[in-house]
C-alpha cells in the first residue's frame, strides 16, 4: 500500500461500524489520508459487503471500503477483546454505529476505553442518541428521514411522504460524524491538552439540523409548511419539468439577476407578469404553467442552449450513467478508475472536496475480508505467522 498523504496523515481511525453510517464516516476521513482499520466480525464481514452483488462482489462495499486497510476480528472473543484495545492504544479515533449498550457489552464502553487512550475520540452513531426515552429502539436510515421532518417535506403537496432511493439519513449522518471528529481532534491538539472526547450522534440529528426554517416557522406561525413537490414555499421560480425527448430539466432562482435571467431563458422578458420576485410570487401558477409549455416542446439540449445564453441556472436532471460521461464531471475528476483486486478495476465517485495543497486521494477499492490482517496484527501489533494462523484457525480473526 503507497504511503499516506493529505491532511489526516497520520491519523488512525478504527471503523467497528456496519452498513453505511459509521463505514461512511471513516471513508471520507480516509479519502483525505487517515488510515482507516476496517473492523469486521469473522466469516461474516459487514453486511453492506452482500450489497448489489456483481459477480459476486459487493460494489457498495467496494466504494464504502476504499482507502481501508480491512481486518477481521471476533469483538465477543476474550482474545478479539484484548487485540481491539491494543488497536486502541494506537489510534486516534474509533467509529461505530451500534444500539446502545452493544458496545458495553462487549467491553467497550467510554470509560474504559478512555483509560486505555486519553487522546480517543469515540465518535458514536445510534439511531437515537445514547440517551433519551427512545434510546434504545432499533432505527435505519429511513426511520432517520422519517423522524428527522425531511420526508414530511419531500413530495407532491397532495401525495404521501417520501423517502429518498439513495440512503440519505445515513450518508447525511456520516458527514456530520467526520465533522464531530475532525472537531474534536483540533480541540484535543490545540485547545484540550491533548484529551480525546466522546461523540454521541444520534442518526436523525444532521437531517433534523438541516430541515431549515421548518422548527422557527412551526413555533411562530403555529403550523409548519407543508411538501409541495418540486415547489418551494416562498421561492416561485423553480421547477422540475418534462422535455419533449422524455428527459427531464430543473430550474431554480431566488435573486432577482438569476429570476430575470430564467425569464430570459423561458421567453418572459418584458412581461410585467414575471417582473421579478414579488411579480413571480403573485403570479406563480401562471408561471408553472408557462414553463411546463416551454419545456415540454423543446429538447433536453435545446432548453440548456437557452439557458446559457440568457446566464440563467437550469440543469437535466442526470443518472448515474448519465454522469460518468458527463465532461464536467469528468474534469472535475469526479468519476475516477480505481484499482481492485477483485474486479480489475472500477469505476467511483472521486475526492470531494478539492484541497489545493492537500488533496485527498484514492489508493485501493475495498479489500477482501481480512486482507489487511497480517499487515496490521503482524506488523502493527507484533503477532508472529504462528500466532496469526492460530487465530485464524479459532475464529479469532
């Protein structure tokens, strides 16, 4: 494995999560050099590994594990206990995404791993909280959507709620948890003393904290705004609409500049209908009736022209194979081919964000289960061939 470089050479990370939440969260700290130990439970690995199998590999798995150096270890052995706490002597962070109390259970708790490393940062992610009245039910990322107001939110204004297809709860969570501990990590080195600190996430929280206005206008204005579909509440130039070669085109502005230049790109220029914000609120249904029209007779393509030319935001709506072969995608270096022992070579979303002078990087897809273990018992904690085996041979590791 090449050597780490970027901003978190230098940091350990122990991944003891499963599925995407916790996994997420060390994933995007290794894009930028941690160097990530994925912890999984022996003859089992985690779950997301049996995610959308080609080929029989895992390709969730294979983005969600990149950059990882991935390990097997039995957490409930005597023996698997004693090797994650030496793995914890030696790291700066660990992540996992249990219940509550699974943890502790195993031995694990905050206190004593505290007293194993001062400077841990244990960033905990449950469904819940650690604490609270629903502490210890059982929640997934769209429960998350579902209790955080999101889904209340998402959909057509006379329509049931709606989730998302992609797991948003989760990979909204992963990004405030990576957040938490890069948090927690400059306070430990320039303000702590050199203290770690425990994290307690519950997997709602991030959507909740992003839901915006919703929670001030429901307390002022004694009911919260409602889902209107491709609407929004107070913004009235803005839509998702069907061309006429069955593609879909989004367009949104809520400066004056950007609402007159959709005017532009839609033929309203000089119409005193659409003579800008408050003309566009008044006159809203109007107007979604105008751009539906207008963009039903015209191609994909066409309604891009126009809308570059008039400088006005507007995009297709675009699939994934629609973005691999997108130019600005590609020179962003936002599709990226990445090396795997498994399938030769795949092909992933790339580095976000761009550091000038630390970018992040790519080295490896998600290894086999337990490819890394002689690499880290053997040389990071010492363990001889012999030993190794013999673990092995126990269901160990």
């Amino acid at each position: 494995m090449p050597a780490a470089t970027g901003p978190l050479a230098g940091i350990r990370i122990l991944d003891v999560g499963h599925l995407v939440a916790g996994p997420m969260t060390a994933s995007l700290l290794g894009d930028f050099g941690a160097d990530v130990i994925k912890i999984e439970r022996p003859g089992h690995g985690d779950p997301l590994r049996w995610n959308h199998k080609h080929e029989g590999v895992g390709l969730f798995y294979k983005m969600q594990a990149r950059n990882k150096r991935c390990v097997t270890l039995d957490l409930g052995s005597p023996e698997g206990k004693q090797l994650f706490h030496q793995l914890v002597r030696t790291a700066d962070a660990v992540v996992e995404n249990f219940r509550p109390g699974v943890m502790e259970r195993l031995g694990n708790d905050w206190p004593t791993l505290q007293k194993l490393n001062n400077r841990l940062v244990y960033c905990r992610i449950s469904g819940w909280g650690q604490t609270g009245p629903y502490a210890t039910r059982p929640s997934l990322g769209r429960v998350a959507e579902a209790f955080s107001g999101f889904a209340e939110l998402t959909g057509t204004h006379d329509g049931p709620p709606m989730h998302s297809t992609m797991a948003l709860g989760d990979s909204t969570c992963a990004i405030w948890a990576a957040y938490s501990i890069m948090l927690s990590l400059y306070w430990r080195d320039a303000k702590g003393g050199g203290e770690g600190q425990l994290i307690d996430l519950g997997l709602y929280e991030p959507l909740y904290r992003q839901i915006e206005q919703q929670i001030v206008v429901a307390d002022k204005e004694g009911a919260p705004l409602r889902r209107l579909g491709n609407l929004t509440a107070g913004s009235p130039v803005m839509g998702c609409y069907e061309t006429a070669d069955g593609r879909w085109f989004s367009f949104s502005a809520n400066t004056e500049r950007s609402i007159r230049a959709v005017m532009r790109a839609l033929e309203l220029d000089g119409d005193d209908r659409f003579d800008g914000y408050d003309a566009c609120l008044k006159n809203h249904r109007e107007l979604d009736g105008h751009a539906r029209g207008w963009i039903r007779q015209r191609s994909a393509e066409a309604i891009v022209l126009a809308f570059d030319a008039a400088g006005a935001p507007g995009t297709p709506v675009m699939s994934a194979s629609d973005l691999i072969e997108d130019p600005q995608v590609q020179h962003r270096e936002m599709v990226v081919t990445v090396p795997d022992d498994d399938l030769g070579q795949v092909r992933m979303q790339g580095i976000v964000p761009k550091l000038s002078r630390t970018p992040g990087a790519i080295t490896h897809a998600g290894q086999r289960m337990g490819q890394a273990n002689e690499q880290v018992f053997g040389e990071l904690l010492g363990l001889t061939t012999d030993q190794l085996a013999d673990l092995q041979e126990r269901g160990v590791i």
